[in-house]
C-alpha cells in the first residue's frame, strides 16, 4: 500500500504537468483599428490568470505562449481596453486572431502652463523685466538716425569722433535707465540751439 501511495505521489505531478502542456498554444495576431484598419503600434496584453503581459511590435502585431481559457487584456492609449479569453476548444497548439481595437475619447481636465515655475520668480522676472519700446520710441531712434546721417553729411566724422558718439548715447541711456527720458521739449538750450539754427537759415528748403 505505500509503495501504491508513493507511486501515486510520482506520478500525478507528471499527469498534471502533461496536462498543462497540452494546454499551451502559441498565441499570435494583429491588433488594428476599427475605423480604418491601421496597426495599433505597441498594444498592450496583459495575461490576466498569469498576472505577466507583452506589447505589440510597430506594426502591431504579436506572438506569446499561453493556455488555453487565459484571459487576454488588451489596452493601449486613446483606445478602449478589451478583453478576451482564449477558446477552452481549440484544436492544435496555435491560435491566430486579429483584434479589433475601438478608439476611445479621453476628456482631460483644464491645464494652465505659466512660463514662471514659482510666484517668487514671477515677482523677479516682472520687477526686470524689459518692456519693448512703443511706436513713439521707435519713431524716435529712427529720426535719431536720420539726424546722425545728415550731420555725417554735413561734417564728416573719423573713428575717434564715431566711438566718441557712441560713447555719449550709451552714457546717456545708463543715465536714465529705469525712468522716463527728459523731454526737450521743455529744455531751455534745446530751444536756444533751435532759435539759433533758425536765424542761421539751417532749416530753408535747399532747390
């Protein structure tokens, strides 16, 4: 009798492991869209009795070893998951199926993206920040560059005298940096050189 047991003992592990070999199929297919029958690229399927899974190629297509009544759960981003048990009835060790995914509408939340990560940065980049010049700045530095090429005109200027001037603008711009530049219009000498240049005839229409 413990010879029978033993015996037993020995062979139903064998029995069982016959019986989940011939269990097994190599389970393969193409999963595509519904709509327009296009690869699903990198799919998901995850073997849900055996708790492990693999992913579709590029072209959507995938080969495993599984058994027959496993449940199959395909799912990949922007599609549906769904899921699909392997048939307890099939003839043979391979089973081939084209799975059909449906394209799922995915509603996300409202996202504000600011291009300051902290309020304290924000503070930072507002309190330097450099505002562009408005049309009344531009129109002044292009008749600044008019009246710098017709006194280039008028009196010719060598490399001394063209850094000199440079210097005198960039001095200036630092010196009202931060704050509104002083208006001539209300200048005194301003309106003097004005005055002057006018008895000149520096302003009469040359024919």
């Amino acid at each position: 009798m413990h010879r029978t047991l033993i015996l037993a003992f020995l062979i139903l592990p064998l029995a069982m492991q016959a019986q989940d070999d011939r269990d097994l199929v190599q389970f393969s297919g193409v999963v595509v869209t519904a709509d327009s029958l296009q690869p699903v690229s990198f799919t998901n399927i995850y073997n849900v009795n055996l708790r492990h899974g693999t992913s579709a190629d590029f072209y959507g297509y995938f080969s495993f070893v599984a058994r027959r009544g496993d449940s199959l759960l395909f799912s990949n981003i922007g599609f549906k998951k769904s899921l699909f048990v392997i048939p307890d009835s099939i003839q043979g060790n391979r089973y081939s199926m084209i799975k059909v995914m449906t394209a799922d509408t995915i509603m996300l939340s409202e996202t504000v993206i600011y291009p300051w990560p902290t309020l304290e940065q924000f503070r930072e980049a507002f309190v330097n920040m450099k505002i562009p010049d408005d049309d009344l700045e531009i129109a002044r530095k292009n008749l600044a560059q008019a009246e710098i090429y017709e006194r280039g005109l008028e009196m010719p200027m060598d490399g001394s005298m063209n850094y000199r001037h440079y210097i005198d603008q960039h001095t200036s711009k630092l010196y009202h940096y931060g704050q509104l530049p002083p208006n001539n219009l209300l200048n005194p000498f301003a309106w003097a050189e004005f005055i002057k240049a006018w008895r000149e005839g520096k302003f009469r229409r040359k024919d």
